[in-house]
C-alpha cells in the first residue's frame, strides 16, 4: 500500500476512515442487530458522508467482508504473539492461543457480533460468502498454528485436525454464549476441550 511520501497523510486519513466504518458497523451489529445494518445507518454512525463511505465500501456486504477481515487479522496476529517458538513444550503455544480464543467466546459484545453475521448470512449469500472466506482463514491460521506445534504432523493431517479444531471451538459457543438461556452448566468444559485438542496437536502416532 506504500505509494509515495506525499501520499502518506492520506492513507494514514483513509485507516482512520475505514476504522471509524467499521467500527462504527460493529456498533450496529452489537446494539440494534442485523436488521439494521444500512450504508445510510454506518455512514451516520461513523461521522462521515454516505459518499465517503461507498468510496471504501460501495454496498453493505463489502461493509462485513471488511468486519471480517480486520477481526481475522487481529487474532492472526494473536496467534503469532501467543504462539511462541520458545514454550517449554510444543503444545504449550496451542493452550495459549486457545486461552486467547476461549476469552473472546466470553466475551458478550464479540459473541453478538457473530450471532448477528451468522443471521445476515442466512439471508445474504454475499454475506454467507464472506464468512465462509473468513472460516478458510481462520481453519488455516490454526492449521500453521498446529505445524508450528508439531511439524511432524505433516500437512493433511494437520488440515483434518485443525478443522475439527474449529468446529470443537465454534460448536463449543452454543454451550458458552453468556446471553440468554443459551449458556449450559457443563462445569470443566474448557478442560475437557484442551485435554483433546493437546491430543490432536501431539498425537503423530
């Protein structure tokens, strides 16, 4: 994205501008749900012209492919400050990115968030197209995570055991979502649940 000097004060305008996009999407998703979610509502929310806003995102979807893009990049990055080449065993960096992934599940507002994109997509192919990009990068980050863990794993099984990885850690947040009725009494869970996924990264058998 580095052009020339003379650019450098727009670019670093137009971050702003697209955090403040997003953000502002993050909101609406958060406090008034799916239904809500217009180009018209995020360019009010986000302070800035409707114009503005279509220049980085011309329609409500590229809005939530942008949504996804940053939460992704974010706990890529995650995964690389946790997963240190310097634990004491190889599984130790799978538990920490674990630990990361398991207080975001927690964490009310970011499991709404994905309550309410799984809504949308239900009535968006756009948007179910998305997430689906997002669940591939996401399956792949756990993949590399797996692989940094244990190389002996080798690749095919480490892309079989990374997405039941994933499907353990999204279906597991029917059973924590703190809202509502949908959070279970399951006490030891989160144990049980590391206790196969240290199998899974370990076992080259």
């Amino acid at each position: 994205m580095t052009r020339h000097r003379a650019g450098t004060g727009v670019l670093t305008k137009g971050r702003e501008r697209i955090e403040a996009i997003l953000d502002a999407a993050t909101r609406i998703l958060i406090d008034e749900g799916y239904a809500e979610l217009s180009t018209r509502k995020i360019a009010a929310r986000a302070n800035i012209r409707p114009g503005h806003l279509q220049y980085y995102y011309p329609t409500k979807q590229d809005v939530v492919r942008g949504l996804l893009e940053r939460y992704l990049e974010r706990a890529v990055a995650t995964f690389g400050e946790r997963a240190t080449p310097h634990a004491t065993a190889p599984v130790d960096s799978i538990d920490a990115i674990l630990d990361g992934i398991l207080r975001d599940q927690a964490d009310p507002e970011s499991s709404h968030f994905f309550w309410e994109l799984w809504a949308l997509a239900a009535r968006d192919p756009a948007v179910a197209a998305a997430m689906e990009g997002f669940y591939r990068a996401y399956w792949r980050a756990i993949v590399s995570a797996l692989l940094a863990a244990e190389p002996r794993l080798g690749r095919p099984r480490a892309e079989r055991r990374a997405a039941l990885v994933v499907a353990m850690l999204e279906g597991l947040s029917l059973f924590r979502t703190r809202t509502g009725t949908r959070e279970l009494p399951l006490p030891f869970l989160e144990r049980e649940l590391r206790s196969v996924v240290r199998k899974l990264a370990t076992d080259v058998g």
